[in-house]
C-alpha cells in the first residue's frame, strides 16, 4: 500500500537523521528513488541472477542499459510487472559516506 511506504520511507530517513545506516532489499521504486545508493544484483533469481548490475547513486541508474530496473526508475516501465521480477535491489542509505566502489 503506498501509505504504508511513505510511512516506511518517513521512518528510514528518521532512523539515518539519528545516525544510523540502512540497509533495505526492495522493488519498490518509491523506496528505490528515496536511496542514497542503490546496488542491483541480477539480471533474475536463482542461476540467472547473482550479478552486480549496477551500483552508485539512484541518478547514475539511468546510464545502466543492463538495469531491469531502470525503466520502471525512468517511467518507461510497466508497473504492473514491476514487482513480478525475481531479482533483488538492496538501496542503502547511509548517515555517513556510500560505501566504496571497486
């Protein structure tokens, strides 16, 4: 329900605001956009996934044509199949610095 996400959202950002780092396995693109960085593991589940796709800040995610997610992030995506998928996204949201890239 989408104010049960906002909700969820408001309490992420108050527990950052006190100091604390998040860590949030999501395919809610309202939770999705609200990162501070976002790590994509796929492309699926199972032998077909376990791949980092894309790491960095939500806004780099539209220059990752690999991304299952970046059309529903651009509005290009249905949002019916949205959730269908079998891949996981990890947002993480730190009170500190993102954490390190390769």
């Amino acid at each position: 329900h989408f104010s049960d996400c906002e909700n969820l959202i408001h309490l992420l950002h108050r527990l950052v605001d006190q100091g604390h780092t998040v860590i949030v396995i999501e395919h809610n693109t309202d939770l999705l956009e609200e990162a501070d960085y976002l790590v994509e593991i796929g492309p699926e589940g199972g032998d077909l996934g376990g791949r980092v796709l894309f790491q960095g800040p939500v806004s780099g995610l539209s220059q990752c044509p690999a991304s299952p997610t970046r059309p529903f992030l651009t509005g290009n995506g249905d949002a019916r199949t949205a959730g269908s998928r079998t891949r996981k996204n990890a947002a993480m949201r730190s009170a500190n610095s993102p954490l390190p890239t390769k």
